[in-house]
C-alpha cells in the first residue's frame, strides 16, 4: 500500500490528476498557467489604467483566481495536515554537494532554512534572491509569453514550437543556476 502521508505521491497517481485537470480545462477552453493568473489579480487591482497589458476584462477570468486560491489551500493542506518528520528523501551525493555549498542540514527540513527562514529575510543573499530573482522570473514569464506551468503542461500537450523552445529554455536556466550562480549566491 501507499503512503501518501509521508511520501511523494507516485508519478501514477499524481500525472493522472494532472492529466485530468488538462483535460478539464480543455474541454472548458481555459488555458493553464499561473502568468495569466498573476495578469488577472493585476486587473482586479486596477494596474490596467496606467498599463495596457493589465487591461482586461478580469470577470471572465475569475477561474484563475479559483485556481491560484486552490493552490494555496492545497499548498497549505500538503505543508500542514499531510506533513511528516519524514526527511526529505535526496540521494547522498546531493546531500554532500549541499553540505559543500553551507547547506547544514540537507533532507531534514522541506527547504534549507539557511534560505528560507525569517532570520535570513533582510540578508543580502535573501534581498539578491527576492529582488534579482523575481524581476528575473517577471522578465522571462513575459518574453516567453507565459510560464513554466503553462507552457510545459498546456502548451506542450497542444504540441506548441513555442512551449518546447520555452521548456527546453527554462531547463538551459535552471542547470545554470544550479551549477553557476546557486554557489555564488549562497556564498554571499
């Protein structure tokens, strides 16, 4: 039997819930994506009278209000009530090159509290990962023309050019980041 409890749900039982949300918003012609959500909590807000993009009739996409309060509810459903002390399982080798990086305590916790904790909120790594990183991800989501949900869940199940150049783009990135910039910025 599974343990759905402490561990990560399977890739069969977790793709197909995916796959069925897909299919969902298929049939319903919505397009996932967590960008479009973003631009619809802008519109609700007013920013389309002093920005073009954000003007937009925001009641026809209270969906995507719905689907961003569902993820903060399952994401607090997942992080509270199905949490675990349960480490994380990574492999050793990763362990090690997180501990090389000042990673104290790698697996035990759901994050690295070296960056993600209230002490660490007015450091300069946490301003650099904050600022730098959310214009950076602001920046890409635009030029890309949407997120990575989107675009490697919706787009590529369409069978888009663009989502694959995309996803094989926020790859390219997240390898440089880990490989490059990550032990830089956690030396800082």
């Amino acid at each position: 039997m599974i343990d759905f409890i402490s561990q990560p749900w399977p890739w069969y039982v977790a793709g197909p819930m995916i796959a069925f949300v897909l299919f969902l918003m298929l049939y319903f012609g919505k397009q996932l994506g967590i960008s479009s959500s973003f631009r619809t909590f802008c519109a609700i807000g007013g920013v389309g009278k002093y920005v073009p993009f954000f003007s937009m009739n925001w009641r026809d996409q209270l969906w995507n209000v719905a689907f961003v309060l569902g993820i903060i509810i399952g994401g607090y459903i997942g992080g509270s009530v199905l949490s675990s002390d349960v480490p994380v399982g990574i492999s050793e080798q990763t362990v090690s090159d997180l501990k090389a990086l000042g990673i104290s305590d790698p697996g035990n916790e759901l994050v690295p509290t070296e960056i993600f904790s209230w002490e660490q909120i007015g450091t300069t790594r946490t301003l650099v990962f904050l600022i730098l990183g959310g214009l950076l991800i602001g920046f890409g989501t635009r030029y890309a023309g949407g997120c990575t949900s989107g675009h490697a869940i919706m787009g590529l199940s369409n069978l888009q050019l663009p989502s694959l150049i995309a996803v094989i783009g926020f790859f390219i990135g997240g390898l440089l980041m880990t490989h490059l910039l990550l032990p830089f910025l956690l030396n800082l």
